[in-house]
C-alpha cells in the first residue's frame, strides 16, 4: 500500500514538490493560498513603483521645461535693480526788507508784480509773455528712476533720470538725465573693491555732495553746494575703491568741470580743453567718521562784449566729520559738519558775474584775473524720536569773496519729519536767511527773508 504526501507546511512559500505514486508520477498539488497571494502582491507592487518611477520622471521634466521657460522670459529680472523717489513740495518765500525782495524799488516786498523773463529772452533771443514775481506755490522737487542693469558680477549700467530738466539756459530746458554711466568692477580681495565708471555722476567733493536727496531731511543742500558744486553731477570718468570691510573709502574722478547745475551744462559739457580732478577720502570708525575732499581744474569766463575767452586756475579742499550714535533710548543721534575753502570755485547760478566770478583784466588774453577766495562751512543736528519722527537743524555759512568784511550769506534751518512708514515721510522745513553778498566798496546790503517748504516723499525700495 503507497505512502500518502505530507501536506506542505503551514505558512511554507514553497510550492510542493512532484511525488511519485506507484511508480506513477504525480503532478504537485497547488500551492497554497498564501504563496499566490504574495506573487501577486510582488507583482503589483512593481508595477507601481514603475509607475511611481514614471511620474517622477515626467514631473521633474516639466519642471525642468518650465524653469527654462520662466529664466527665457524672467530670468534676467534678478540682474536689474528699481529704486527712486518722488518730492513734491509747498514752497512759501516772504521777506524781511525790500532789497532781498525780486521787486523793484518802492514796490511792497511781499507784492506780487509783473517782470520780464530776461534769462530766457537773452538766451533765446525770443520774448514770450511776462511772468510774476510770486513766490508761493506747488511744484516738483525731485522725482527720481534709477535702474541698474549688472549682467554679471563685474559689470553694471546705471541709468537715472529725473523729468526735471537741468543744466539748460533757463528752468525749462536742459537735461534729464542724472546718473547715468558704465561701471566695471574690480574685485582685489574679499573686503577691497574698486567701482570704475564713465558717464555722468555726483562729484566726489564732501559728504553732503555725495548723500542722497531721500536720505537729507533738509529739501536743500547747504548755500556752498548750491553755489560752487550746482547739480552735484559732472561727467567724466571715476574709480571709488572700498576695502576693511567698507570702513575705507577712496574716490578719485577726473570730470569736465562743468557742474550740472550751470547753464550750459546741456549746451558745451566743457568750456575749455583742460580737465578737472577730484576725490575724496573717508574712514568710517563706527559711531564716526572723518573725511577730506580736494579740487583742482580750470574755469574760464567768455566776454560777448570783445568775444573773448579767459581761462584760470581754480580749487578747493574740504574736511568732514560724523557722529552717528545712539546716545537716547528714544533714537539715534546724527552730528553732520563741514568746512570748505575753494578759489574761483563759485559758478555765478546765484550771483552775478560781477559778485561771483574772478575780475577781468583789462587785457582779456594776456592778463591775469582777479582771483576770489570762498569759504563755506555748515554743520546739522539730526535726533531720531522713536521710528515715527526726526528733528533737525543746521546753520550754514557761505561767502563767495572771503576778503571782504560782512560778505557772506548765513541760514539757520529747522526741520520735523514724520515717518509714516519706511518708504512714506512728511517734512516740515523752516529757513531764516541774512545775505550780505556785495560788490566790493558797496554798502552790506542785509538782505533777510524766509522759506517755508512742505515736503511729501516717497521712495522705493
């Protein structure tokens, strides 16, 4: 009698093997139920993961394709830069004496009268309707649009413009373009770079020159600047280098010397062939700082009267000083001062010719001009109230001829800044003048007036 098979052990993964029956070979019985189930779910599992695999491969493609797609159209937005602001202002103007006033003699000097443009008739040879001497109304500062374009680390375009033209024979012609250039970039070590660049940009002459409009809380610049260095851009080529980690700053410019500021920036960039050097030097030592500044060109005067032109020798120096701390809980306190002394540096946008420039010699080409010594110097308190408010005030002194007694123009400024946000401010500006400018072996003329100016600024970033 045969021998039964042993069943397969309970939970076994094998299949039974064939047995052999009466010398009859029988065919193995079926494996259990456990062992299908398991192939099967070996099965499907390998087909999901191929799935799996699949969509995986397929997601990472599209993403692949869609970044590209997204740098073809968008990447190039990480190389460009947006900044700017915007100042439009309330300007009130009044006077303390007639002679400070632009009304002619006997008029009331806070009247409203008619006057002749005379600037832009001589400069056009045209007549256009008479104007009024008001002084009070609304306009536009400043409005400014800077981008900057760096298509690799080493390179940069700067493009500034301003709807404001500037540098033309009267308000209305001109120039809008500010800061404009091509920079190259030099990288010697990890905290020494040099920005070299060609176009047209601010003059490396003093802090106050080369600090941004958005940043002053005075609408204005002190009466030196507005005098010697109008429109703080000139056009030339400059290399700023800055090394220990930004703490030192050298910047060397070699420029037309005609600031944008004058009136025929627009029309001849440069009145004679010589060129101008500046440059500057500051080191930052944390709660302050200390700097000094030089100028050395060429100025020149042209007489329509003889139709001749004289050149000579101008310069200046300046030296500067900071505080920047927190001295109250309340905010930050900022100390600002300069001193400036220059020879032949005023540009006559404010003064006449005759106060101003240095004296023609009566022998245009082969004499030697009458040279003038300015002096200017100013200093400004700046006192953060928490992050919502600033109080400021300066006093400014500027003489355009230091030789002569009681020649200068003094102002005493006052002004409170609200800072609604980071971007968004209101500037409450009040200015007292005294200007005693005159022409040599003339009375001091004691000129006193008074500025109000309203200033809504925006910026960005």
């Amino acid at each position: 009698m045969g021998t039964e098979p042993a069943p397969p052990a309970t939970g076994s993964t094998q299949p039974a093997a064939a047995t052999q029956t009466g010398g009859t070979l029988m065919p193995a019985p079926a494996p259990p139920s456990s062992y299908v189930w398991q192939e099967k779910h070996e099965r499907e599992f390998e087909r999901h993961s191929a799935e799996e695999d699949l969509r995986f491969r397929q997601e990472a493609e599209r993403n692949r394709r869609e970044h590209e797609d997204h740098e073809k159209w968008w990447g190039w937005t990480r190389q460009v830069h947006f900044s700017g602001f915007s100042q439009p202002q309330l300007l009130w103007q009044w006077y303390d004496t007639a002679n400070a006033s632009p009304n002619p003699a006997g008029q009331n000097p806070n009247a409203v009268v008619a006057k002749q443009d005379t600037v832009f008739n001589t400069a056009t040879g045209s007549s256009v309707p008479g104007l009024t001497t008001n002084g009070d109304f609304f306009r536009l500062r400043r409005t400014r649009l800077k981008i900057e374009l760096e298509p690799n680390e080493w390179s940069r375009m700067v493009f500034e413009i301003d709807p404001i033209p500037a540098g033309g024979p009267d308000n209305g012609t001109g120039t809008i373009a500010r800061n404009v250039e091509a920079q190259g970039i030099a990288r010697w070590a990890d905290d020494v770079t040099t920005t070299f660049g060609m176009g047209i940009f601010k003059i490396p002459f003093g802090y106050e020159v080369l600090q941004s409009d958005a940043d002053r809380p005075f609408i204005e610049r002190s009466w030196w600047e507005r005098n010697v260095t109008p429109g703080e851009f000139d056009t030339g080529a400059k290399a700023y280098t800055t090394a220990l980690h930004n703490r030192l700053g050298v910047q060397v410019a070699v420029i037309n010397g005609a600031i944008q500021g004058e009136k025929t920036f627009s029309l001849l960039p440069d009145m004679n062939k010589g060129k101008d050097i500046v440059g500057r030097v500051n080191y930052n030592f944390g709660p302050f700082d200390v700097g000094a500044s030089g100028y050395y060109g060429q100025g020149q005067e042209v007489s329509l009267a003889s139709l001749a032109f004289k050149e000579y020798p101008r310069y200046a120096w300046n030296v500067e000083a900071a505080i920047h701390h927190r001295f109250l809980e309340i905010g930050a306190t900022r100390v600002f001062a300069e001193l400036d002394r220059g020879q032949n540096m005023d540009r006559a946008v404010n003064y006449s010719a005759a106060v101003a420039l240095p004296g023609l010699p009566a022998d245009v080409v082969n004499g030697s001009v009458v040279s003038k010594d300015e002096l200017g110097y100013w200093a400004r308190i700046e006192q953060d109230i928490t992050r919502w408010s600033t109080l400021a005030f300066r006093y400014d002194k500027y003489s355009p001829d230091s030789a002569q007694s009681s020649n200068s123009r003094d102002t005493l400024g006052f002004v409170g800044v609200a800072h609604f946000t980071r971007q968004l401010q209101l500037m409450l500006e009040y200015d007292y003048f005294v200007d005693n400018v005159h022409l040599p072996g003339t009375p001091v003329p004691y000129k006193k007036g008074d500025v109000f100016s309203g200033v809504f600024q925006v910026r960005f970033p």
